[in-house]
C-alpha cells in the first residue's frame, strides 16, 4: 500500500481551528483513505492519506479536482478529469467525511459559479449548437450534421455520455420478428395505450403518439450507424410488455460509442469541459449560446438553432427537493454528475414552461452502495422475486416503477431482496457475470434455501414458505398479490439474492415541447430557434416511466430536434 501521497489544497488555513474528519472508501484498486478539515462551513483542507491507486494517473487528476473543490466549496464541481473511477470514490469520500462534519446536503452541493474571463471571450460560428453530449444530444448532433448543418456539441463534464452511459439501455418498440416466435403480440397502439396509461394519463398524448410510432425508425437508425443489437427480447423492469431490446452491451456505452464516432464521421465538433451558461436571444430568435471552458467565456452562435439536450436534474438536492419534499439528499441517485437541471434553468429564464416537474421516478432496484444500476442479477423481475427484511413477499414483482418503488421504500428498511434460482438465465454472458458478482460479494448465492435464510438473516421457515407459496402461484398461474408473469418456479439451487433500494432515477417533468421538438413558453408559443429532447423534456412519460421508454424519448426526439434545427432560418 502506498502511503504519504499528499494532495493537499489549502483555504484559508491563518487562525482557523481544524476538525479532520478521516474517512476509507472504495477506489479502483483498493481502500483510499482520506481527510478532511474544515472550519465552521468551510473545507479548508483535503488530503489523500493512504490509497493503492497508480500514482502518475490519479495525481494531476486528482489535485485538480481537489482544487476545484476547495475553490468552490462545494462538491457540485463540474471538472472531474481522468481516473474517473478513483476520482468519484473520492468525491463519495469528502462527501462521507463533510457529513460527518455537519454539513448538509445543500451545503456540499451549493450551488457554484466559476470565475469567467469576460475579457478573454471568444466567438465561434455554427449552423446547430447542441447543449449536452448524452444519448440525445449525440443523436441530434448526427441528424442536423445529416442536414448538411455545422454543429457544435456542449458538454460541461469532461466526458461524454451523461447518464445515458449508465443505464440499464433497453429500448423498446414493437418487433413483431423477435415477439410472434415468443407468443408474445404487440402493436404500436398497445405500445402508444400501455405508455400513456402506465403514465397515468399524464402526458402529453400527441408526444406519445410520437414515441411510439418513431421507436422502431430510430431502432433502424441506430442500427445504420452501426449499433448491433442482441437477439433476446425481453420486459424490462415496469415496462409492461415484453418488447426491450439490448444492445450487445446491454447497457449505453456502446449507444454512445456508435454516436461519438458517427458525430466524429460528420465532422461534428464536441466540446467537453464546456459549460453552457446561457441561451442567447435577439429580437425574440435563440442565436446562440453562452458557455465556459476552463474560465474562459465562449460565445458559440447558431445560426439555424439550438438544441437543448442537456439531461434532467436529479442530481441537484435543492432542485428536486423543491418539486417532492421527500427526496432529500439522503436518498440514492444513479444519475451522472452533470445532471443538475442546467438546462431546465436556462430555458425557464427565456419564458420556456415546465411541465410535470414534481413527476421525479425512482428506479425500484437500485445498488444499495451507490445508487447505481448495476450489480443486478439478471432477469431478476421476470424470473425471480422480491422479498422484504423478514423474507416475504409484498408486492406483484411485474407493478410499474412507481408502483414497486412506493412498496419497496414502506417496508422496514426500505430495501429488498431480489431472489432468484438457477433458471434465471441460459445466457452465458449473463452467467459469468452473475458469478463474478458472487465473487465480489455484491450477490449471495446458496446451495439450499436453508443456506439462502442464514446469508441473509432471515427466518428460514418464513422464506421456505414465501417460496412454496409463489411455486404454488406458478403451477397455478394465479398469484394472490396480481402477478401476471408466472414464469418459473424458484425451486433448482443455487439460488441467488441482493439487496436492492430505491434510488432516484429519472426527472420525468422539464422544458414543454411539441411534436416538432419546438420549446414552447407558458403562454404555448415557440420560442423561436430553440428545440429540446431527451430528459430535458417534460411531458413524454407523464406520471410514471415504462421501463425501456427513455432510451426510445432521446433517440426519436433527438432525430427531429436536430433536423427541425437544421432547417429552421
Ligand atoms: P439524455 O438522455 O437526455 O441525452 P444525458 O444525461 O444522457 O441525457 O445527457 C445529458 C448531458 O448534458 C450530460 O452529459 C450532462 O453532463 C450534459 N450537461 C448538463 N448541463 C450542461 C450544460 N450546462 N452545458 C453542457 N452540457 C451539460
């Protein structure tokens, strides 16, 4: 282990009383162990005391980071540079420590404004300016470049791929190719009913409408820019019908690879470490945008229009807790760093209006470390169940998100454990990882239920009988709390279990738009020249997401967004 690497940022160290606050989590390759002082509710000092990581990557890393922050005061920095995964388990590590320390969650995120040289302010010229490189704003970038447009790509984090990376990536749209053979059947009017249903009626349908009969042509694009898509099909978690298709990944990073590397064949350029601050407007026309770059002001204009894809805003407490009271920083949040409602914020101050913001979505399972989406067991909705901290069920496992997040977070705890046996999957992919899993004792995995009990510190008899009952539920096809995918019974070890939280997921409200992605403003007029797609949006999913909706939303809506920019004068 190596020790005395010293990363040390002072602030204001004349005359203050110190409180170091030592705190050990997770790097990349082992245990850092860190400390942080501070001084009534300022952090004066950050020092890495002990850490396994390669020194020459996380060092320059690091400091910076370590800079930023102590210049900010505030964890909400935009920079995280390189050696991503040792810089954000030290992020989680000053926050440990600042909470600690007394800090709250408003005070560790406050809000920042970095210095900006006005003096030094540069203009650049573009057709299409895109705020925000995710999922969507990459696909609207292609689709205006496609145009013939010059564009720009904005993105404050210094990587792409915001939370669209992420996520759990199934897309979803009618396939009758892959569902007929299953017995599964489908239409674009199931899929339209079932969205703004499972929504609770509270989207916009004629958005809706949009979604769901452009799926399957965004699908087909994706696939011309080179996206390969695995052959299974299946119901992602709250998606109500079985119509998720995967990527051969199965989750967004080869989404975003395939969008990189079309933006970089249409000459598209893309600006990380670039902040947009503001959208500019002449005469009642966006013309362009404000952003920084290392303090330094850019001015990018656009001549046709801009796009706003700039993702929603989990991340920011404040904000969210201003729309649901209950989502206080305590909770878990899978999103990216970045995802702090920018966006939202700029295109409210041009008039644009919100729509749905209090709509905020829980994903039900989330990692009960880190709030993330990964280190699940596979298949574990469809083919396992759900039991609560004495070992019972509680719940249809196949209820939509909102539905199974609200269960989940009023059992003792507010966690499950979703429990699977060995027919989860035929996948050899998906096996190795579960095992992989095992060994790095995210997962338990027991040879009887006897076993499974112990591990998990439940009443054994209680979970022999949860089990017996929902084996029951499956030979009869009829299970008492309204499961309606009874697919197999948990009966052929080892069985596996993980504990899984709630966690913040996905802002379903946001920027009101109509079918030509045009932002609207509180009276509905277009803002002229400004367009929006992606979780920036409102209005798409309504009350409630069916899983394997969003990936669909930024590929269709970025499409049109681009094009409807690239053509508008
Ligand atoms: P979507 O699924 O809608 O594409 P993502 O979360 O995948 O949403 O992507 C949104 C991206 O926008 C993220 O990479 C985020 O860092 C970026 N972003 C957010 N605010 C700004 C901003 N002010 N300027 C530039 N990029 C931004």
């Amino acid at each position: 282990m190596k020790k005395g690497l010293l990363i040390v940022g002072l602030f204001f160290l004349v005359g203050c009383s110190s409180n170091p606050q030592e705190v050990s989590v997770d790097g990349y390759n082992g245990e850092i162990v860190l400390q942080v002082k501070v001084n009534h509710d300022k952090i004066e000092e950050i020092e890495i005391l002990q850490h396994q990581e390669t020194q020459e990557v996380v060092e320059k890393p690091l400091q910076e980071m370590i800079d930023h922050i102590l210049e900010a005061q505030s964890l909400n920095v935009e920079v995280i540079s390189g050696a991503t995964d040792t810089c954000h388990a030290v992020l989680q590590g000053i926050e440990k420590a600042l909470l600690q320390a007394g800090f709250s969650y408003e005070q560790i995120y406050r809000p920042y404004t970095p210095i900006v040289q006005e003096a030094t302010a540069k203009s650049k010229q573009y057709d299409v300016v895109v705020i925000g490189a995710g999922g969507a704003g990459l696909t609207a970038a292609i689709s205006a470049a496609k145009q013939g447009a010059k564009v720009a790509v904005l993105e404050k984090m210094n990587e792409i791929g915001g939370n669209t990376v992420q996520a759990t990536a199934m897309y979803n749209c009618v396939d009758d190719e892959l569902q007929h053979p299953l017995g599964i059947y489908d239409s674009e009017e199931i899929f339209f009913q079932e969205t703004y249903e499972g929504g609770h009626r509270q989207a916009k349908p004629e958005l809706v409408r949009v979604l769901t009969s452009q799926a399957d042509e965004g699908k087909q694009f994706l696939e011309s820019l080179g996206l390969k898509f695995d052959t299974v099909i299946d119901n992602c978690l709250g998606g109500a019908h079985a119509r998720g298709h995967y990527s051969l990944a199965h989750n967004g990073t080869d989404y975003i690879q395939v969008l990189k590397q079309a933006c970089l064949d249409l000459n598209v350029d893309i600006y990380t470490n670039t902040a947009a601050h503001e959208i500019m407007k002449v005469n009642d026309t966006v013309v362009g945008v404000e952003a920084v770059n290392e303090g330094n002001k850019i001015i990018f204009e656009a001549t046709s229009g801009v796009v706003l894809a700039s993702g929603g805003f989990a991340r920011n407490v404040e904000m969210r807790m201003q729309y649901n009271r209950l989502l206080t920083g305590e909770m878990l949040c899978s999103n990216a760093r970045g995802n702090v409602g920018d966006g939202i914020i700029m295109a409210e101050k041009l008039g644009a209006n919100l729509i749905g913001m209090e709509y905020i979505e829980l994903y039900p399972m989330g990692d009960v470390y880190d709030g993330g989406l990964r280190n699940s067991i596979p298949n574990a909705i469809n083919h396992g169940i759900l039991v609560n901290y004495l070992g019972e069920r509680f719940i249809r496992e196949d209820a939509n998100r909102d539905e199974l997040s609200t269960a989940l977070l009023n059992q003792n705890q507010g966690f499950a454990y979703s429990i699977v046996d060995d027919d989860y999957s035929n996948n050899e992919n998906e096996r190795i990882y579960l095992e992989g899993l095992v060994l790095m004792g995210q997962v338990y995995k027991a040879d009887s239920i006897k076993e499974l009990a112990k591990l998990l510190e439940v009443d054994e008899l209680i979970l022999k009988t949860t089990i017996e009952k929902y084996n029951q539920a499956v030979d009869e096809q009829y299970d008492l709390l309204g499961r309606e995918t009874l697919y197999n019974k948990i009966d052929r070890a080892p069985y596996y279990a993980t504990m899984k939280k709630p966690t913040i997921h996905h802002t379903l409200g946001g920027v009101e738009i109509n079918e030509k992605t045009q932002v609207l403003d509180t009276q509905g007029h277009v803002i002229d020249g400004l367009y929006a797609a992606g979780e920036v949006t409102g209005g798409i999913h309504g009350a409630n997401r069916l899983g394997g909706n969003s990936f669909p939303d930024m590929i269709v809506f970025g499409r049109i967004a681009g094009e409807q920019a690239a053509s508008h004068s």
